[in-house]
C-alpha cells in the first residue's frame, strides 16, 4: 500500500541506528512511539500501520479497537491472514 508518510519525530541519526538494527519496521515502531510521546495519536496510529506487526498483535487491536479501525488505519494485515484465516477481520 503506498501512503504518504505520515509526520517525523525522529533525528536522522536516531531513524539510521534503527534501520541499521531493524530495517523500516524498526523506524516504523520507533516513530509511532516518538509520535506518541510528543502527544500526535494520528502519527503514532499511522506509522504503527506501517509496521509489519505480528498477527497475535492485529489480534489484539482488533479486540480492543474492531475489524474497521484496522481497515480504516490500513494496517497490514498479512501475517494475521497466514495464520487466522484470509477472513479473520469479519469473524467474531
């Protein structure tokens, strides 16, 4: 899915370090907290969708927030379909 990238919260040094550790998820994940330190749920909420999260973690979201909040969001949902099911969003 291409999006536009939601705002930056990191250094240029601090998003180096990260994605020499952990590739662009690890930036994604670093900029959601940032973004949520500095009180931007929407930024925190964006970069967290572009994270590529474990399926237990989607489940977790779709708990606590529902199945539209995860679409609406557009989270990445392909490891939850490998492991739930392609129809995992729309069962109760």
């Amino acid at each position: 899915m291409n999006r536009p990238e939601p705002k930056r919260y990191l250094d240029a040094d601090k998003r180096d370090a990260l994605f020499r550790e952990g590739g662009m998820n690890a930036v994604c994940l670093g900029e959601s907290g940032a973004a949520d330190h500095a009180g931007d749920e929407e930024a925190s909420w964006a970069w967290l969708a572009m994270a590529d999260l474990p399926a237990d973690s989607l489940a977790f979201l779709k708990k606590q927030y529902g199945a539209s909040f995860i679409r609406e969001r557009g989270f990445l949902t392909h490891r939850a379909e490998q492991v739930y099911g392609s129809d995992w969003l729309d069962r109760v």
